[in-house]
C-alpha cells in the first residue's frame, strides 16, 4: 500500500537527451521535466551522476531551494499533487457545520430494470 501512495505521488517526467559529457566514456546529461509542477532537472550534470535543479528559464536554483527540490526527484511527492491536497478542506453541510462523516447513500436500481434482470 506504501509503495502505491509513493508512485502516485511522484514527479511524471518528460526526458530529453542533451548532451554527452566532454571524454571516453562519459554520460550524457538529460533533462528531466515534470509534466505535472513543470520542475527540472538535468542529470548527470558533472561528475559522478549529479543531478541539478532548475528554475522557470532553467537557470540552476539557489542552493538550499535546489536542495529541497532534488530531493522530491526519485520519490516525490509531486508539489502539484500537495496543491490538491490542500484545497481539499473539510466538507460543510447545508447549515454551515462541519460533516464528520460522509454519507453513504446506497441507491437501489430503478424497478423497471430489475423486472428485466439487467
Ligand atoms: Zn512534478
């Protein structure tokens, strides 16, 4: 159950080949965009798999923002997704009160459907 709410929660990512690091045998960097916050990332931008985070006109963020960004990349959540989860607040009722439970209404098939079997 864990592993579903972390897959549902994480970034969609676009990706696009850049470039390939200057040398023999060196990676190429991709940039990898969210579909869903527009967020991105260039990986292996450097040495040993680093991964950079930019901003709206993909310029490196200052460092404690890329810091906090980066580390959503693998995981999540998704900031567009806690967006969501935000705006959902709790239910009011007709008179104004809070609901603490969600009503449950069962609805029964309409009878000229059962008389059929459908
Ligand atoms: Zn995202």
């Amino acid at each position: 159950m864990k592993a579903r709410i972390s897959s549902a929660t994480k970034h969609i990512f676009a990706i696009e080949i850049l470039d390939k690091l200057p040398g023999l045998f060196k990676p190429y960097r991709y940039l990898y965009h969210c579909a869903r916050c527009k967020w991105s990332f260039v990986v292996n931008d450097g040495p040993s798999g680093v991964i950079t985070a930019l901003d709206d006109r993909d310029n490196p963020l200052p460092h404690d923002e890329a810091r906090s960004r980066i580390a959503t990349f693998a995981l999540g959540p998704c900031p567009s997704l806690q967006v969501l989860n935000a705006a959902h607040g709790p239910i009011q009722t007709s008179n104004g009160t809070e609901a603490t439970t969600v009503d449950h209404t069962h609805r029964s098939r309409p009878r000229g459907l059962l008389a059929l079997g459908i």
